[in-house]
C-alpha cells in the first residue's frame, strides 16, 4: 500500500514521451542573482540583411572559454541573455551542467527611419513576435507606404533573422555541436513565437522553452523537437492556451513536458522554469 500511495503522489499523466504534470509548483526565488558575472558578455550589432536594419543580439561566452572547445547554444528572445548567464553560471563553474554559449536577441530599437512616424504608437515587437496583427492603434498608417515596407512579411523575417542570420553567425565565430542539442526560448509573446519558428525551421533548435503563450502554432509536426511548456494557474488564458499545445503536441507524438506554476503571469516563473529545464537539458552525465 506504501508502493502504491508513492505511486500515485506522483501526480502526472505520461503519454508515453509526453508529460502534463498536474502538480501546481511554487516559483522558486531561492537563487542568488549576482551583479555582475565571471564570463564575458558581449553585444553585437550589425545591419541585418533579412529585416534591413540595424540589430543586436548579447552573446555570453562561459568561465574558460576556449576557442576551440565545443559548446551547446541558448537562444533567447527578450534578451535574457544577462539573466540566464546570472541564473546558470555557478551551475557551469560547479560542472554540473555544461558550459554553454547564451544569446539574447534584442528587440528592435530605434531606428533612423522612425522619426517620420514619431508622433504614432508603432509596437515592432508585436509584429515580429505575433506576426498576424496591426501594429499600431493608427489604423490610419495602413495605407502608408513606408510603413507597409517596415512590417510586410516582419513575423517571417524574424524567424528568419534568428533561424538563419543569427546561427550562420554563431557558426562563424564559435566552435558549436551541432544543433541537435540547442535550445530556444521564449516567454509570453515570445512563448507563442518560438511555436511558430519552430513550425517554420524545425531542425534549427532541439530544445524549445515555450511560457506563458498567448497563441501557439498548431501545425508542429517534426518529432525531433522536445517542448518545455509552463503556465501560471491564475493567468487563465495563457494556462489555457499552454494546456492547449500540451494536448495538441501529444496527439501529433511530439515530445512535451508541462509545468504549472502557482502565479500570474510572471518574470520569476520563467526565470524559474528556464532554469528547471536547462539544468535537465545540459546536465553533465556523472553528475546525480
């Protein structure tokens, strides 16, 4: 009977590689943040062909860092490049997960052109994250010919940008693994956005951290990609939608795992939740 009770606290529905854990966890806020880290973070900028602009990306190489090793990369929207080297790098120095290589994708800043719409509430990053919405409350700038030229095609172009620009020039400039192993992530908008580069390239990440998603992709259909999937319980609808691609990714095969947290809609959740599965993900082996 002891077996059994054990058992049965376990509290998770398994669909084979597929995992809705229906255990409601507390945020964890016991890591120390320091102020600044051991390794070295750079920004980078260059002028992107694919969106034809200038953008930037934060790149964190680990304590050691040697040119020629091989490392996994963590690609981050929302720059949270900083924040994950702060959350993961005395696990790396302490060899229990691997060195890794984190960047953190800028969101667009200003730039030259902006200033013929000064006046105007333009939201680049929703347009590039979501893709299918307008991008301002001026509905009038609809029939506005440079600006149709800023946001036609933005939400592919970003994937692309990240997919395709952004990993040529990791590769360029870094010894990595292949990307058999790499990981991107991204909260709340960036949680339905990273669904949707993952349906466009699937063979660019492994790995794909979805949080707090408002909308998600509902045409996955590589199985060589592993969700990561949490929500908070009292943000309604984004646990809603996060149950919703957990369901969707079991029926299709694809491998999952989902957490619920006991919050809203929170920064220290995903900080919570990145940290829970990178150490899963690059866990060194003869560590217990």
């Amino acid at each position: 009977m002891k077996i059994l009770s054990l058992l049965i606290s376990v509290f998770f529905i398994s669909f084979g590689h597929a995992q809705i854990d229906t255990t409601v966890y507390k945020v964890d806020i016991t890591w120390e943040s320091s102020q600044s880290v051991k390794g070295n973070i750079r920004t980078i900028q260059w002028n992107s062909k694919t969106l034809n602009e200038q953008r930037k990306i934060s790149i964190y190489e680990p304590v050691n860092f040697h040119k020629d090793s091989l490392y996994d990369v963590v690609i981050t929207t929302d720059n949270q490049c900083a924040s994950l080297a702060n959350l993961l790098e005395d696990e790396m120095i302490l060899n229990r997960i691997k060195p890794l290589i984190i960047v953190g994708v800028h969101n667009r800043e200003s730039q030259a052109i902006d200033t013929i719409f000064h006046k105007y509430e333009i939201d680049f990053r929703m347009k590039e994250m979501l893709g299918d919405i307008w991008l301002s409350k001026n509905s009038e700038l609809k029939n506005d010919s440079t600006i149709l030229s800023l946001t036609n095609n933005r939400h592919e172009n970003f994937k692309k940008w990240i997919s395709i620009e952004i990993v040529n020039f990791l590769e360029s400039h870094y010894s990595l693994n292949t990307k058999e192993n790499w990981t991107i992530g991204g909260f709340s908008n960036g949680g339905s956005f990273v669904t949707s580069l993952i349906e466009s390239y699937p063979n660019s990440f492994r790995n794909v951290i979805c949080m707090s998603p408002g909308e998600v992709s509902t045409s996955l259909s590589s199985d060589k990609n592993i969700f990561f999937i949490c929500a908070g319980n009292e943000e309604l609808s984004f646990h809603s939608t996060s149950l919703h691609l957990a369901r969707t990714l079991e029926k299709k095969g694809i491998q999952f795992e989902h957490r619920t947290y006991s919050c809203g809609h929170s920064y220290n959740m995903w900080l919570s939740y990145y940290l829970y599965c990178l150490r899963k993900i690059y866990k060194v082996s003869n560590k217990t």
